[in-house]
C-alpha cells in the first residue's frame, strides 16, 4: 500500500461523495435567514454525512498552495464594517492533520504545504453555519495560488478526486459573477453580469470544463463579471473534482446587488 492510500485508509471508504460550489455572497448570509440560507440548511440536511469537508474558498489567496494541518482551526473574520453580532459568531469545526497530510501526499510534485496559522475565513464557515450547524465534522481549507493560471487550479484538483471516494465533501465557496465595484440597491441585474452567469451555467450543463477553465477569453465581460477573479477559481477546482457521470443540479439561482451571482450547483 503506497503512502498516499495508508493515510487516506483512516477514513472510510464512502459511496461517492457529491462535490458543491457555493455562491456565498455577503457575510450577512452567516446570519440572516433568507432563502438562500434556507436553501443551505436544506442541502445539509440531504447530503450523505461527511466524514470530513474541504473547502476552497475565494478569501485565502497565498504563495504557493497551503493546506489547514492544525487540530481546531480558528474562525476568522475577515470583514470589517459589519454589525458586532457577525464578529461575535464562531464555528469551532475541528481539523485534521492526520487527513491534511493524506492530501498533501495525494499529489505527486510537491504542491501543498502545511498551514498551521490560518483556520475558517468566511467564505468556509458563513456557508457551513447552516449546512452543518453542530460544527462536529472535521473542516479543512485548501488555500489559491493567485499568481497560478486556472489551468493549475483544475489539474491540482484533479489530483485530489479520490477523496470523494473516503467521505470528503469537496465545497468551493466563490461567486460566479462577483463586482464589488457595481454593486447597487437594485433588482435589475446588469447586462454583461447575466451574459457571463447564463454562459458559465451552460457550459456547466454541457460538462465544457475546458471553455469554462478559459473563461478570461469571453474578454470584457469576463473582467466586468471578475475584476479580480479569485471568487471564480472555487468553481474551477470543483470542475476538476467532479467526474464525467455526475449531474449537475443548479440551485439558489439569482443576484445580489446587481453584480453578484448567487448561481450554487452541487455534483452528484
């Protein structure tokens, strides 16, 4: 048995794990309930239960890939301007050094490294406070190489499939259209924010991983929809997780502000 099956070997073998990428939206959503915080703890409560959770989120961009090895992450918050009642929440998940270090070894050039300083930023625990409310399951984050291309991003993940096969619930937390600069009060999305979000949704429906990997080549509306493009890079890594058979089921459809895409979709 080679190193990377020993390590995986402490968790059970599972029937296929779906695999989700969550639009999480404000951190409000942590502590509001809407209907798409509704639809969260709906979802939680049908999954098969995890043995652990690996989640990639938009909010921890690093040099180099790092994965949390400590054994109680910490929550962060990561925001500023909030009411006291969002800095005052916490979700003491445990961690997992034991399967950091599974996953370390899963890939084979030397990818990721051991974080032991970073913990739950919001993009992992606003989602999972209503998923998985007891905060009994082992969570892990897998941090983003922003200087990688998303090329890098989908073949890292792909490396890291067989962790559905363990009971690992893969969660990307990003947004498929995220502006913070054109976000408005208003019901009417923008133009260019609905062509980039019915584009990627197709070429999720279609299985096309490739176009949407390349999505920079839709140019101008590519940069409207991500000035910055680490809330898209989740979606590439669960597009590299999922496998050829799974369906993709859409759901919490809609905007935030005008310039915020809410788009979820779970694999499976």
């Amino acid at each position: 048995m080679n190193e990377p099956e020993r390590f995986i070997g402490n968790l059970n073998s599972s029937e296929k794990m779906p695999v989700l990428f969550v639009g999480h939206g404000s951190p409000m959503n942590a502590i509001e309930n809407n209907e798409i915080t509704r639809k969260w703890a709906d979802i939680g409560a049908k999954l098969p239960m995890p043995q652990a959770i690996l989640c990639l989120s938009a909010h921890w961009l690093t040099s180099g890939t790092l994965i949390t090895s400590m054994e109680k992450p910490r929550t962060i918050h990561d925001f500023g301007g909030f009411p006291a009642e969002l800095d005052q929440q916490q979700y003491p998940a445990p961690g997992s050094p034991e399967l950091a270090e599974s996953i370390i070894r899963l890939q084979q050039e030397n990818l990721i490294g051991k974080d032991h300083d970073w913990g739950l930023d919001h993009g992992t625990w606003s989602v999972l406070k209503h998923m998985f409310p007891l905060a009994n399951i082992p969570v892990l984050q897998l941090s983003i190489d922003y200087s990688r291309p998303p090329e890098f991003h989908f073949e890292l993940a792909q490396q890291l499939t067989k962790l559905r096969e363990k009971g690992v619930l893969i969660i990307g937390s990003g947004n498929i259209v995220h502006n913070l600069k054109q976000l408005r009060n208003s019901d009417k999305i923008y133009d260019w924010a609905l062509e980039f979000d019915t584009k990627i949704a197709s070429w999720i429906e279609t299985g096309d991983n490739q176009s949407a990997v390349n999505f920079l080549k839709m140019g101008s509306v590519a940069q409207m929809a991500h000035p910055t493009y680490d809330h898209f890079l989740p979606l590439i890594y669960t597009l590299g997780m999922k496998s050829k058979s799974d369906q993709p089921e859409f759901f919490n459809l809609g905007f935030q502000m005008s310039s915020i895409s809410m788009r979820s979709v779970i694999w499976k």
